[in-house]
C-alpha cells in the first residue's frame, strides 16, 4: 500500500514532535556575559577554537536573538526558540560533542535593555531547563569605568556622577546604570532560581586573567570538555579604563 499525502505529513509532524521533545531535554551550557568581562577572549580564544573537537560551538547572535530576544511579550514559544537552535542541537546529538551558546546580550544591557535579562532567563529556562549557564563577571568599579567609555561612544553625554547615580526616580526609564545591574548575589540567585545550584559557574575576570591554568580546569570540568587557553591581555581593557576616567573628567582639568 502506497503512503498518501495525508500520512507523509502525520509522520513528519510525528518526528518533528519526536525530535522537540529530544531537544527539550539537552544540556546546553549558555553563555549569557555580562559585557565587558573578558567575554571576547572566551568565545574568540578559548570556546571557538574547539569547535567540532571538544565542543559544538554556537556563536550566531542572529540565532540566539530570534529564539530568545526578539519575539514579542506573549508570542514566545520554546519550540521555536529549540527550532531555532535546532542546527546545533543536531551537530551535538549526532556527534556526543556538548553543545555552548554564547551570547552576551542574554544578561541584558547596563543602560539600556537591562529588563532583557529576566525575560530572557526566563524563556531559556521554559525552552531549556536542564541548561548550564555560565556567567562571567569582573570587579564592579572596573566593568562600570569600561561600560562608561562605551556609553560615550554611543552618543550619549551624561557626566560619570549621573551615569552611576541619576539621584531621582526616573533612572530605570533612562538610558543611565542602574547599579544592581552588577549585584552579583542578585544574578546568581536569578539563574540558580532558574535552573539550580549546581548548574551556574560564575567566573571571575580576575581570576581567569591571574590563574587560567585552575580557571580553565572548573570550566572544563562544568562543561565535560578539555578546555585550556592563555590568559586574557589586560592593556586593552586598561586603555578603555583610562580613556573613560579622561572622558569623564571636566573640561581643562
């Protein structure tokens, strides 16, 4: 007997409903940043690299962004987030290999997007709740001097007084830091709320920078992959320091 149209398509829907319900079920670890704490060495030097050796490696902000960012209050759905994400769910069934996403942008943005980050914890943990999630962090004076140099460069002009402190009750709605944004204690309970304990590594900058070799080891140890790499540079983030306190100092000082 000769399979109809009708039955083509129950089978596909069949095996689309199988495949969701696997990928429901992966151990992705995501990568969610801040900005600015050391996250381009981690995905240009020490997780791109591997790609296809120790890991399977999605560092595709259009994908991630479509899955997790961009979809409308009350349009989210976590089997079009796992479809879009399907490609490298399927290069790490078929190959063993675990899976990292990385994407900076999932913790939100200091000055603006900030509101990004619960949303965004949230609709990974609906589409993937048995994920790890890394999250590197870096002293806070240090990452807010880095993070004002970038907001000059976007144009905006606010002194460093009001960028750290907008002294009323409009801040949140204004594109200024708000401070607990880089409360640490508030950001793992966020994610470990999410998805438990012992599947949040936070990582210091610092410690990455003067210890890789023991950095290294713990994230190769929370991935289940060999993972070894130099220390990240240090002048370049000591130039945004420095080029962020002239910016910030007034004029003829």
């Amino acid at each position: 007997m000769g399979v109809g149209r009708g039955d083509t398509a129950a089978t596909e829907t069949t095996g689309d409903h199988d495949r969701d319900v696997r990928f429901a079920q992966a151990e992705p670890l995501i990568h969610v940043g801040p900005h600015k704490t050391a996250t381009t060495w981690l995905q240009d030097v020490v997780l791109g690299p591997k790609d296809g050796e120790e890991l399977v490696y999605c560092f595709d902000f259009p994908a991630t962004h479509e899955a997790f960012l961009r979809p409308a209050w009350g349009d989210f759905d976590p089997r079009r987030a796992r479809a879009r994400l399907s490609p490298w769910l399927e290069r790490s069934e078929e190959t063993g290999l675990p899976l990292i996403v990385t994407d900076e942008t999932l913790s939100g943005y200091p000055f603006h997007h900030r509101f990004d980050r619960e949303v965004a914890a949230l609709r990974m943990a609906e589409a993937f709740p048995r994920a790890r999630i890394l999250v590197t962090i870096r002293e806070q004076k240090a990452v807010i001097d880095s993070m004002y140099g970038q907001y000059l460069r976007y144009g905006y002009s606010s002194p460093i007084e009001e960028f750290v402190d907008p002294g009323d009750d409009k801040g949140a709605l204004r594109p200024i830091l708000e401070r607990a944004y880089y409360d640490y204690d508030r950001l793992l309970d966020l994610y470990e709320g999410l998805f438990g304990a012992g599947r949040v590594l936070m990582l210091p900058m610092e410690w990455m920078t003067r210890n890789p070799t023991e950095a290294m080891a713990r994230l190769s140890a929370f991935i289940g992959a060999e993972i070894t790499a130099p220390a990240p540079t240090s002048p370049r983030h000591a130039r945004m320091r420095l080029w962020a306190e002239r910016a910030a100092r007034p004029c003829g000082c």
